[in-house]
C-alpha cells in the first residue's frame, strides 16, 4: 500500500504540471468572434483566429479577441447649414472591423476602435456635408443628403479599416429662428390660400347672379310677348296654376277645412286645431 501511495505521489505533480500546462495551451474564439494573437517575441501575428477551440504557447503567446458582429452606433452634432442656420443631426451606424485587417486595427487602435474613430470621423463628415446646403434644402433633399453623408463617410471608415453596414439620419431638427420662419411661411400660405378661395368664390357667386339677372330679364321678355299676344288670357291661366298648386298643398292638411259658398258668396278656409 505505501509503495503504490508512493508511486502516485511521484507522478501526481507532473501530471498536474502537465494538465495546467495543457489548459493554459488552449483558448476558446466563441461564436461571432475572431482572435488576434500577439506573440512577445514576434509581436502580432498576421492572420487572425476563427471560431473553435485552438493551441498557443503558454505565457508566449496571448490571444486577443474581437466581436465581429455587426453593432449599431449613434453619432449627433450640431452644425451650422450654408445659409448660417444651426442644425442638430443623429446620424445611426452599423458597422464591424474588416475580418482581414484584424492585426492592423489590434496595432494601431485597439479593441475599443470604434469608440476612437467613429464619433470624430462621423462629426467631421456630418459638418462638412451640412455646409453644403441650405436649411430648406436639408429638408426638401433630404435623401440627397442622406447619400452624400453615407458616401463620404464610407470612405473615410474604410480608411480606419471598418466596414459599414448602413448609415441613415434619424434625426434632424433645426433653430428657434428658423423653426418659427418656416412656421410664419406656412402660416402665410395658408392666409394666401384663403384669400384665393375667397375671390374664386366671389367670383363663382357674382357669375351666378349674373346668370339669374340674365334668365329674370329674358323670363319678363316672355311674359311681356305673351300678355300682347294672348291679353288676359296668360293671367288667367296662370292664377288657374297657382290655385291648383294651393289646393294641392292644402288638401294634404289635416287642419283645414274647405266650405263652398252654395249662394255665390265667398268660399270659406278653416283652419281647425284638433
């Protein structure tokens, strides 16, 4: 029994030197990352390490690892337009480091290479494409706008090694000044707009009386032609008319009562409130 306790006492420490060793050999790159790898003798290594389980020499090497993921980042400024109106801009950025250029960015910005390139790159491109237009031209051309900044912007992230995704203005909003301006056009518009209806309508109603005017002077020509030809006779008839149209409407009343005078006197219309 103590020369087996013996035996394992022998092997028990280079054994566990040996696992430890192993462990601290192995590294784990999980999913949506890539590792760089920095090696003290021969500085970063020029490729980097994708998912899985990999092997280093312990205390030699050290792996770095990068999300590679696409994250959203917000950018705001506030600037001046061509026209000297002050204009506040949210600018919403996807982007991700170039999987190939991984060992420059470790290098030359670190991990934290969107927090130090970004938010400068994306304000300088913001005020030099916002002094370009005027205030109303922001508005009225805003997905020109929108173009030119994702364009130079582009360009100037790719210079840094980053890939971007997407880029859209999400938020725009402009000065008291000229916020009230725009304000009192449209309030002037609206005025204007008013004062146009109204004189269509004037006119609409002066061309109405016009024709009313018109249509009364040739009903007074008919009824004259018809008097000199036909004499009394028109106005006969035309009492006859009206006093059809009077019986019509009272026989539909419940109310009035219609007594005939059977001596020729004068006939009798009650109006009889049940």
């Amino acid at each position: 029994m103590a020369f087996v306790l013996e035996k394992i006492a022998k092997f028990a420490i280079p054994v566990s030197l040996a696992i430890g060793g192993i462990q601290a050999s192995m590294y784990d790159v999980q999913g949506g990352h890539r590792a760089v790898i920095f090696d003290r003798i021969q500085g970063v290594k020029p490729v980097s390490v994708g998912e899985g389980t990999h092997f280093l020499m312990p205390w030699l090497q050290r792996a770095v690892q990068f999300d590679i993921r696409t994250k959203p980042r917000n950018i705001s400024t506030t600037t001046g337009s061509k026209d000297m109106q002050m204009v506040s801009l949210t600018l919403r950025v996807l982007h991700r480091p170039e999987l190939t250029q991984l060992p420059a960015i470790y290098q030359h910005l670190g991990q934290d290479y969107d927090e130090r390139v970004l938010p400068s790159i994306g304000n300088e491109v913001l005020k030099a494409t916002v002094a370009q237009f005027d205030a109303s031209e922001l508005i009225t051309q805003r997905e020109v706008v929108s173009a030119k900044i994702r364009e130079d912007l582009y360009k100037r992230a790719k210079e840094f090694n980053i890939a971007l995704e997407d880029v859209s203005i999400t938020h725009m909003t402009f000065g008291k000044e000229f916020t009230n301006a725009v304000e009192q056009k449209q309030i002037a518009q609206q005025e204007a707009e008013r004062a146009k209806f109204i004189v269509e309508r004037a006119e609409q109603e002066r061309q109405a009386a016009v024709i009313r005017a018109e249509g009364d002077a040739e009903a007074a020509i008919l009824i004259s032609d018809s008097l000199e030809k036909a004499g009394q006779g028109i106005i006969a008839f035309r009492r006859i008319e009206a006093s059809k149209e009077i019986a019509q409407t009272l026989s539909k009343s419940s109310n009035v009562t219609y007594l005939p005078s059977s001596k020729g006197g004068s006939n009798m219309l009650y109006n009889l409130n049940v």
